[in-house]
C-alpha cells in the first residue's frame, strides 16, 4: 500500500480531535480512509468504522509509523 503522510495543523474541522485543538492541546492522528485499492472505505466514521474491520496491511502500517514516531521523539528530546 502506497503511504502518504500529511501534516495538518490547525484544521479546525469535525473531528475527534477538535475539542482538544479548541483549548490549544495538540493533536496527531493516524488514519486511512482507503483500501489497499485507492476505494474509499464506506464505514469511515460509522457504525461499522471499528478495529476489526480495518485491514491488517493497515494496521501494521499505522502500527510501524506511530513506532517511527515514538523512536523520534525518544532520540530528539
């Protein structure tokens, strides 16, 4: 699957994150809205938008990416 990372700062929209953005608590998610086809996934903010039906090929990948991040926070503090 084809990664591209986006840095948004300061997007003020609907979002799990907002309430935290709104009181100045910065935020990062991670999220796909695509399958490993370029689709859009029908049940991204659902019922259905669950763990479980996320694939595994993005899990590992989100998974890899927060690692890489923690690492480099670790080594620039």
């Amino acid at each position: 699957m084809d990664l591209r990372n986006e840095l948004k700062r300061n997007s003020r929209g609907i979002a799990d994150y907002i309430m935290f953005e709104l009181i100045n608590i910065s935020t990062i998610t991670f999220m796909n809205i695509k399958d490993e086809n370029g689709k859009n996934i029908l049940y991204y903010h659902t019922s259905l938008d669950r763990i479980d039906t996320i694939s595994k090929t993005t899990r590992r990948n989100i998974s890899a990416m927060v690692m890489n991040l923690v690492e480099y926070i670790n080594h620039n503090q």
